[in-house]
C-alpha cells in the first residue's frame, strides 16, 4: 500500500481517485489523514469507477483539471 508513503511527499501533488473504483477502494482514501501532509491535494468524486473520468460529454475531465492544477502550481 502506497499509504505509508504519503507522509514523505515533498512537493505539490494532486491525488484523483473515484469513491466507486470497483478494483481499488474508496475507503483507503476517505480514511486518510490528508491534513498530516498540505501538499497532497485529494480529489474524490463519488463517481468515475476505475479510471473512468469522463465528464457529460463524453471528454475525460481529469486532463484539464490536471491542467489547472500544475498552472496554479506553478503561479504560486
């Protein structure tokens, strides 16, 4: 588990996991203790099974919020 881990990240780092990934479970994500460590920025939606990010259109929205991410990274 990469659990263990966490703690050591030393850099801004955008972590995106779907609560109902049918392979890996949400739960390990809602029980962690994000606050521990401010350059982890978690981003959990409800939906979006295993590796399936794709908006209303069809378009998958996790490129463009990795997008926004790294540009406001890189502003700060």
């Amino acid at each position: 588990a990469a659990q263990q881990f966490l703690a050591a990240i030393g850099v801004p780092a955008l972590l995106i996991h779907a609560l109902d990934d049918p392979i890996v479970p949400g739960m390990a994500y809602k029980s962690q203790r994000w606050a521990d460590n401010p350059r982890l920025h978690p981003l959990l939606p409800a939906q979006g099974g295993h590796v399936g990010f794709h908006g209303a259109d069809g378009r998958p929205w996790h490129l463009e919020t990795i997008s926004r991410f790294l540009a406001k990274m890189s502003a700060d």
